[in-house]
C-alpha cells in the first residue's frame, strides 16, 4: 500500500472523523459532596459516601445536567427539624431536596438513616439500595424532575430505574403497586 493510502471500501482516518456524523459534547461537570453527620450511616452502609457520590453523579448524568451538589447524611432529628422549618411537618422524612441559588450549585439533599432503615426494611430492600434510590430522586428533583401528575411521576420513575441500573442495582419500582 503507499503510504497515506487506505484499505478498499475504507475511507482515510481524516475523512472518516468529518463524516461520522455529530459531534458528541462532553458531559456536564459534576460536583458532588457528601457530609457524613450521622456516624451510624458507616455502619448500615458500607463505603455509604461513595455510593451516595455516585447515585447523585448518575442522576445528575441521565438528566443531563451538571453541577454541584451536596448530601447531608443525618439522622431523624435533623431531619424532623429541617422538615418542620421548611415544610410545616413535625416528623422526620426519607429525603429532602433543597434547591440552590445559583449555579452551578444545583442544591442540596439530606437523608435522615432511621427512616431510611426502617423504609428499606419495610420494602424488604437492602438498605444501600433505598439509600442510592433516594439520592437519585432527591438529585433528580434538583435537575428539574417532579412527581406532581401522573405523566411526570412515570418519567421522573423511569429515570430513576436507569440510574439503579446503571448503579448495578434492583429497579425500585419493579413489584410496587
């Protein structure tokens, strides 16, 4: 063959880049923190601020969003006192979102462990599993998805089944009724 030449039927390398179509974009640049306040979480869950990390990076990832967020893993009685300054509710809650200002801080989210514990063994699910379905959703919220109506709901559901996978981890709504 002579040099700069190519194989019958295949185009030069230089030709082959111009016409493979569209250019992909690089992925958003994703920030994600997490603040371990409840020690109990490294016990329920092994490598737990790994694993919330990337939960929250593969959420952000399937919306297409980038940006910074941080997760507050706490317990029961942070999380009742932040749901009852923000949202009216005396008791604690699985996970809150909390939008951000300005970007590229997206917001925060925060986790209380008890009720994660005893909705992960009510669901008959393993803890690091709720608790990665959880950050996804939290971190969905924060990139624009909601569950007010019916259609979003589905969409927001379907998102969070492709971060589980991708996560290597059971579809949470797979069996729910």
């Amino acid at each position: 063959m002579e040099p700069r030449s190519s194989r019958p039927g295949r185009a030069p390398a230089e030709t082959r880049a111009v016409t493979a179509g569209p250019r992909r974009e690089a992925p958003p640049e994703v920030d994600v923190s997490v603040i371990l306040a409840a020690p109990g979480w490294r016990a329920a869950v092994p490598r737990v601020e790994r694993l919330a990390r990337r939960a929250a990076e593969a959420a952000l990832r399937e919306a297409g969003r980038g940006g910074a967020i941080t997760v507050l893993l706490a317990g029961d009685r942070e999380l009742r006192r932040l749901n009852g300054r923000h949202r009216g509710k005396a008791k604690p809650t699985n996970v809150l979102s909390f939008p951000g200002a300005a970007p590229p801080h997206l917001g925060d989210l925060a986790l209380a462990l008890g009720v994660v514990r005893r909705e992960a063994r009510a669901n008959r699910r393993p803890t690091h599993a709720h608790l990665a379905h959880l950050v996804a959703h939290g971190a969905l919220h924060l990139a624009g998805h909601d569950h007010l109506h019916a259609g979003e709901a589905r969409r927001m559901e379907r998102a969070e089944a492709r971060v589980m996978r991708r996560l290597g981890l059971p579809n949470p709504w797979r069996g729910a009724t």
